[in-house]
C-alpha cells in the first residue's frame, strides 16, 4: 500500500512539470539562507478571513561568526497589518537575523524543482506538531521560507498560510511586487535610532526618539546571538534619549543594540576596535 502511494505521488510530480531530486541533491541550510546585500523579499500572509499582513524586506549587510557556522543578515523591514477594527497599521524596522548550522544538510521529505521561483530548487518539509496541529514549509535556495501553512484539525479549524509573492535577487526577480508605502490612510509607527561614534574603542552612545510615551527595552547582543546586556527596560516618555554602553571589558567585534517598544523594533550594529 505505501509503495502504491509513493508511486501515485511519482507520477504526479513528473506529470505536473516538477523534477524529483535525490537525498544527495538535499540542500544545506546555507544554500537555504543565501541572500547577498540588496536582495529584496515580499511575502503576504492570511488566515481564514483573507489576507491580513504583508512584509517587505531587503538585505543591507551580510556577515558570519567566527566559526563560519552561522550567518548574520541585517535587513529593513516594511510591515503592513490590518488589525481588529479593519485598520492598516504601517510599520519599519531594521532588524538583524541569525541562521545556524548553515553547513549542515537541510533533511526534508522531497526535494524537487518546478516552474515556481524561477526553477530554483524546493526543500517540502512536513510537521505534526501534536495530534491536532499541522504545518507545511517550502524552502527555496537563496529565497528562505517561501511557503508555510499552519492548521488545525479541530474547533475552530485556524488556518496562516505565509506566501513568497516576489523576490530581486541581483538582475533575477520573479512574481509580482506589492508595494507598501506609507500614507497617511494607514497609521504609522516607526522607531528611530543611531550610534556614535561607530566604529568606537570603549563606549558608544545609543540614542533613539520616541513618538509617544511607551515600554522601553534595549538588549545589546554579541556578534552569535548571545545577550551581553539588557541595558534598558523601563517606561519612557515622549522625545529624544540617549544610553551609553560601556565596552571597555569586551573583545573587539561586532556587537548589536535591540530596541524593542510599543512603536515597533530596530536594530543598531556596533562594530567594537
């Protein structure tokens, strides 16, 4: 029965356009996360009601950890959500995400290519999370995460599904682009922040403004995720403030401020001589 099943799932791959690679052919996480400086991403997400969210993203600077097993993306961020009341919330941040294992094969249940994304390769995993909870992922060389479906196989049946809908990598692109641009029919919310000086020797001063009083969080990280500091973490008012860290105890290297608040996200990179 199994090889029966198997075979059926053989003959529609070949008939619908999709070549099966082999367990050789499995990518590496690396091969997954590839992205260069100026790569741009748009990706929208839905549930039941329709399509709720889009994000737009793209690259600014790219880097590895001493070991060269991990890799550090520093990318813009342009989000827009609808909330409860049918409001378009506009949202941008720079952010800094870290992959690991890169080296590492990526182990999936097929791996196939096919005319979406430009015949770059697929990587389909498959979750049960527990007896009710599913989900579905499609990597894609070079373009991340380009499908996920999350659902559940009871009351009230919840269902995300997230979307690749276009990619510019380099001269390549594919799909169609959704541009967000913010307006005033959306509400917006926005963190602003800088360091100086930087590159700096001992200390470094982190200054950030905000639009309204909010929860202020500012974690420093160091160059492979791990937490040197919560640095601050307190309501703040309205206007301009400024922290200086103190460094003078830490290697050289690259180090990350993350401000976390009611407004939104951003990240700073400190580079330590």
């Amino acid at each position: 029965m199994e090889q029966g099943i198997r075979l059926l799932i053989v003959i529609w791959l070949l008939t619908t356009g999709i070549s099966i690679c082999y367990a050789q052919d499995y990518s590496t996480w690396g091969e997954i996360y590839d992205y260069e400086v100026g790569d741009i991403f748009h990706h929208e997400i839905g549930d039941n009601y329709g399509v709720n969210q889009y994000f737009n993203t793209e690259i600014l600077d790219k880097s590895f950890s001493a070991g060269l097993d991990t890799v550090l993306y520093t990318q813009f961020v342009k989000w827009l959500w609808k909330d409860s009341g049918g409001n378009w919330i506009y949202e941008e941040w720079t952010e800094t995400k870290l992959y690991g294992n890169i080296n590492a094969l990526a182990i999936v249940d097929t791996v196939y290519t096919s005319n979406m994304y430009n015949g770059r390769k697929i990587s389909d995993k498959f979750i049960q999370w527990n007896q009710y909870d599913y989900e579905q992922r499609h990597y894609v060389d070079g373009c991340g995460i380009a499908y996920k479906r999350m659902w559940s196989a009871q009351p009230p049946y919840d269902e995300s599904e997230t979307n690749l809908i276009y990619y510019k990598k380099g001269d390549e692109e594919w799909g169609t682009p959704h541009i967000i641009v913010s307006t005033d029919d959306f509400v917006i919310r926005k963190v602003r922040v800088k360091s100086y000086p930087n590159p700096f020797i001992t200390s470094i001063a982190i200054e950030y403004e905000l639009a309204e009083p909010t929860h202020v969080q500012l974690t420093i990280y160091n160059a492979i995720g791990e937490t040197i500091q919560v640095a601050v973490d307190r309501l703040t008012p309205v206007g301009k403030h400024t922290f200086t860290w103190s460094a003078e105890s830490l290697p050289e290297g690259l180090y990350y401020g993350v401000l976390r608040s009611g407004e939104g996200v951003s990240v700073v990179k400190m580079v330590k001589q």
